[in-house]
C-alpha cells in the first residue's frame, strides 16, 4: 500500500509530536500560531486545527485567551503517572495478545529493528520514537477504545521522563538499555505464542528496568529516588522547593 503524500498540515502534526517527546519542545513552553503558520505555509485555521487534534490526544493543552502550550508536567501528573503507569501497561499487554492482528505483529518486528539499530547507533531521538511506536502498537493489538487513549498520555511522558534512559551515561545504564533490547524481542516471541502471562511479567520486568532511570531524571541531583514501585518520588521535589 503507497504511503499517504506528505503535507505541511501533516508535517506540523508529526514535527510538533516529535519535538513534544524528544522534549525538543519543553514541557509548558507556548506554541507560537504565527510562527508555525509561517514556518509550514499554512493559514491560521489549519494550525489551530492540528492544535485541537494534537490537545484531543494529550500532547499540548489550549488556553482560552493564552493559546496553546506543550501538556506541563507537574507533581501531580507525575505522581499519577507512576502510579498508574504498571497497571495500564499489563492490561494492554494482557488485551493485546488476545486480539492481536498478524499485520500489527510485523509492523512490532519491523519497528523493533529500527529500535535495535537505534540502540546499536546510539542515536537517543531515534530510540525514544521507536519506543514510543513499540509500545503504541501494544495499544493498537489490543484493541480497546478507553484503554488506548490512556495509554497514548502514559507515552507521552513516559518518553519525556524516561529520555535519560537512551542516554546511557555509564557502563549500568549501557547494560539497563541492552536489556530492554533484549525485552522487546522477549515481548514479541510471547505474543507469537499467545501467552498472557509471559507478557504481563515482561510488562512488570520492563518496567522495573526503566523507574529507576526515569526516576533519576524527576529526583534532583543527591536525592535518593523512592524506589517503591508506583510510590510518591514526586515528593522529592516538593521537599527540594
């Protein structure tokens, strides 16, 4: 099947949700509408249309009379991030090896590729977005229309939190990184064979791999992160203020 033609309206679309998970774009930081408009050689109204889409799915947020800006992240959102994060994570692994398409299983070995040769190049954008696109596919499997929006907001900070993770600063983060390499393979070898509970146990095993990194980026320099799983680390910061 040909690929859709590129256009600026979908350029801006894909660019501003790239940047928004790279954290190119920080968190909170205003969306220029004039600049963008002619930056793409767009109007106006298609801008604010891909603000209204891009805010419908939780990467930016509209303020009547203050325009747009990238979704914030504050203690709140991160502490229902840690808090949440496992159990939608097992769930949509559960669903997704009930309901999975064969097509969906190619496409997550192709994108696992792509993530592997990242990985091996170190290129840390290109890890965060074939991350990203892994664990949405795990979304699209499992086919279910209240889980899957609540797993697009998990990714997206999930990405911006856990980038430090594919910026592995000593031979224990190069080491973390090569088993999650190895845990993408592990996830697609246990949806082959229809086996829920060997994908719910990697959900947990993943996860656990990457708190302690991301963690590490929400906790200032010379604090020790909570390390309970789903526990409270954002109180780190309210102790620091």
């Amino acid at each position: 099947m040909a690929k859709t033609p590129k256009t600026p309206k979908s350029n801006l679309y894909e660019d501003l949700k790239r940047q928004i998970l790279t954290m190119e774009l920080d968190p909170d930081a205003d969306l220029d509408e004039a600049s963008l408009s002619e930056k793409y050689g767009l109007s106006r109204t298609p801008v604010r249309d891909i603000f209204r889409r891009l805010a419908g799915e939780g990467y930016i947020d509209i303020r009547e009379n203050r325009g747009a800006r990238v979704i914030p992240m504050n203690h709140s959102t991160l502490r229902n991030f840690f808090l949440v994060a496992p159990m939608i994570y097992a769930a949509i692994g559960r669903l997704a090896v009930q309901n999975f398409k064969p097509t969906q299983l190619s496409d997550l070995k192709q994108t696992q590729e792509r993530f592997r040769a990242a990985s091996e190049n170190m290129d840390a954008l290109a890890m965060v977005l074939e991350n990203n696109r892994f664990h949405e596919i795990f979304g699209e499997m499992s086919g279910n229309v209240y889980l899957q929006p609540s797993l697009g907001r998990l990714l997206i900070d999930h990405a911006r939190i856990g980038h430090t993770f594919f910026r592995p600063r000593n031979e224990d983060m190069k080491r973390r990184l090569q088993v999650a390499v190895g845990h993408h393979d592990s996830f697609i070898d246990a949806l082959g064979a229809h086996d829920e509970n060997a994908v719910v146990d990697l959900v947990f095993e993943h996860w656990e791999l990457s708190r302690e990194n991301m963690e590490m980026f929400i906790a200032p320099q010379g604090l020790k992160a909570d390390a309970f799983l789903g526990g409270p680390a954002t109180q780190l910061l309210e102790k620091s203020s």
